[in-house]
C-alpha cells in the first residue's frame, strides 16, 4: 500500500470504537469495520432493497446491494489516486445506505411522516442507527462498534435538532465542520454512481430515450464522443459505453479539481481537514452546474414518470398501513419486537421508534409480504 497523504485518515490517528476492543492481527481497524458491515444483517437485506425499481420490476436493475457496490468501487479509486484511506472509503461505502426504508425514497417519506410527531425519520440517521444499535451480533457491545471514522462518514445528512442529540458526531452539523476526505469521497461517489445508473437503468426500462437525456449537456457530450468514435455501434454498447465515459469524466474531474483544493489548502491532518472552511473533495463548477442540470432532468423526467410514481404511491400506502397496524395494536408485531418495545417502558415515542426500525428494516418484498398477512383477507398466514 503506498503511503497515505498527511491529511488522511490513518489507524494511529483513529478517535476509536465507543467500545475498546483488542486489535484484529490480520486487518486494520478500517478493513475490520468493513468485514462487520459485509456480515451484518442489515447488508444482506440491501439486495432486496431498491432505490427507484421496486425488486421484482426485473432482475436487470440496480438494488441497493449493486449500488453500494458501485459507490465503494468508484470511492476506492478515487481515494487510492488522492492517497487517501482506501479501507475506510470502503467501509463507508457499503454501510451508506443501511438505513434506507424498502421502496427507496417513497418509503422514506411516507415513515418520515408517520414519525412526525416523535422525532421522524431520517434514513442516515437510520444507518448509524443500525450500526451503533440494531445490529445484534456481539457478545460484548450492542451493533458493529465501528470506528468513529466510519460512523462520521456514514452520518451524511443531518438535521439540527438530531444533530445536537449526538455529541462529537454531530458537531459539524451545528458548527459547519466537514468530515473527513473520506467521507467527503464517499459522499460524491454516491452521486456519481446514483446519477449515472439511474440513466442506464431508465433507458433499460424504456421510461427515458436518448432524445430527452440529451437535453442534459452531460449526457449529450458523452454521448457524441461515443458516436464520433464509434459510428457503427449499436444497441445496448453505446448506452454502456456512454454511462462508462459519464462515469469516468466526473470522477476524473473529482480527482484533478479535489487535488488542486487541497494541494491549496495543506492540511496537516485530518482535522485541519474537519476545521477547513469548505468541502475539499468536490467537481469543478461547470461539472458541477452539468451534474446537476442532469440531476434535474432525472428528477422531472424518471422520479415523477407516472409508472414510477404509481409504484411510489402505493409504496407509501403499504409503508403507512404496516406503521399505523403496528403502532395502533403492538400484538401485530413479531415477538422480539413486542418484547423489545416491553423491555422500554412503552411510552409512545419509544414505541413508534421500535416500530419504524422494524419497518425501515424490512426488504420490499417482505414489506409487500407483511402487508398481505395483514391487510389481505385470502391470506390468513
Ligand atoms: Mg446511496
């Protein structure tokens, strides 16, 4: 491994895990977060997962799983040209969207509404969450107890009133701090990847065309310099070889435009990087004006085309059913759950929170599943 950059986030720097543990004789500290987060439950789950196709729309589409795959590999290769901690990026990675509800932002909403009243729901709040807390696997410690690096990273968003309710780890979202360049990698990897699949996988599913995505300056130079170079190409490769030279140009200009910022800027450590005024790992501004005009596009022409949207509704009807049955009569609940909700005192709030975890915890499918068993009256199972 070559050597990482001062400003790096390094294991002898590491603020640590909330529980002191031996360390792994194999295996960096970051590399042992990485490993839990690839064991746990929750990850498993992410295959069944989706972000705009729900599961069983074809096996062709991205599921959380593939996305988080995705967004280590394109934040390790930005990571390892920067020198940056390849191990934590990764661990960062993959546990980014651990906290997402089934039905993608659909679901995300409806339970954010259901939870009004008691604190809402956050989805990276969900994933620290299920880090620190949900995951049950350790004799010693509750959750993966991972390193204070990958639970900064992972807590991307946060609202102010959860913030202040965190301590060290939501400081920044009080002060304007910035995490780590990790974290700052892993972040825009994440649009990165999102960004450029959801242009692959609209085209697969016939609800974008060429002619609308070229309304995006992004797409549309891609796109030409696919064509100029290959005349001939047709079918499915020119799509694949344009999603590949979207993906590639933005993370290259995420390389040359975040080395010159920091090459600018010195930090002698991390938390130089932490106290700096700004993000440091960024796009230039055109790629940026063009990432988000193409942002813009999916928005108008892929979230709200009417067959996702028929699909989002009735996601957040399924979402809000489970909530108010469970919340409503504590019985409907599996057993551990009632006996978690019964080991708290049982005040309302609590009870929603234990519920939303179940909920949010759930795949699509077993949300659809559970909505049957309880709603449907030919399903008495
Ligand atoms: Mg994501």
């Amino acid at each position: 491994m070559t050597a990482l950059a001062p400003c790096a986030v390094s294991e002898a720097t590491s603020r640590g895990r909330a529980h002191d543990e031996d360390r792994p004789a194999y295996r960096n500290a970051f590399q042992r977060d990485r490993d839990r987060i690839i064991h746990s439950g929750a990850f498993r789950r992410l295959e069944y997962k989706t972000q705009v196709f729900v599961n069983h729309e074809g096996d062709m589409f991205r599921t959380r799983l593939t996305h988080s795959i995705e967004v280590a590999q394109i934040s390790r290769t930005i990571a390892r040209a920067l020198a940056l901690n390849e191990d934590l990026v990764e661990a960062i990675a993959l546990a980014h969207d651990l906290g997402h509800t089934p039905f993608g932002h659909a679901g995300q909403d409806a339970l954010n509404a259901c939870m009004r009243e008691f604190g809402g729901f956050e989805h990276n709040l969900q994933s620290l969450r299920v880090v620190d807390l949900l995951e049950e696997r350790y004799a010693s410690f509750p959750g993966l107890n991972l390193t204070w690096e990958t639970r900064e990273g992972i807590l991307k968003h946060c609202s102010r009133a959860n913030a202040r309710k965190l301590g060290p780890l939501g400081e920044r979202f009080l002060d304007g701090g910035q995490p780590s360049l990790e974290a700052q990698v892993a972040n825009l990897a994440d649009e990165i990847a999102y960004n450029n699949h959801d242009v692959d996988d609209g085209l697969r599913a016939g609800l974008l065309d060429i002619e609308t995505l070229s309304a995006a300056e992004f797409f549309r130079n891609q796109y030409e310099a696919v064509r100029d170079r290959w005349p001939d190409l047709k079918g499915r490769k020119v799509i694949h070889e344009t999603v590949r030279a979207m993906i590639n140009h933005q993370a290259t200009d995420l390389l040359v435009t975040s080395r010159t910022a920091i090459d600018a800027a010195r930090p002698g450590d991390v938390d130089d990087v932490r106290r700096h005024g700004a993000a440091l790992i960024g796009f230039s501004a055109p790629m940026l004006e063009q990432h988000r005009a193409l942002k813009r596009l999916l928005h108008r022409n892929l979230y709200r085309h009417y067959r996702v949207h028929r699909m989002s509704v009735k996601a957040q009807r399924i979402v809000k059913a489970l909530f108010e049955v469970f919340f409503d009569d504590a019985r409907t609940l599996p057993l551990d759950v009632q006996h978690r909700i019964e080991g708290r005192g049982g005040s309302d709030s609590e009870r929603a929170r234990l519920v939303a975890d179940y909920v949010a915890g759930m795949t699509d499918r077993f949300a659809i599943a559970e909505h049957g068993r309880l709603f449907a009256v030919d399903a008495l199972t």
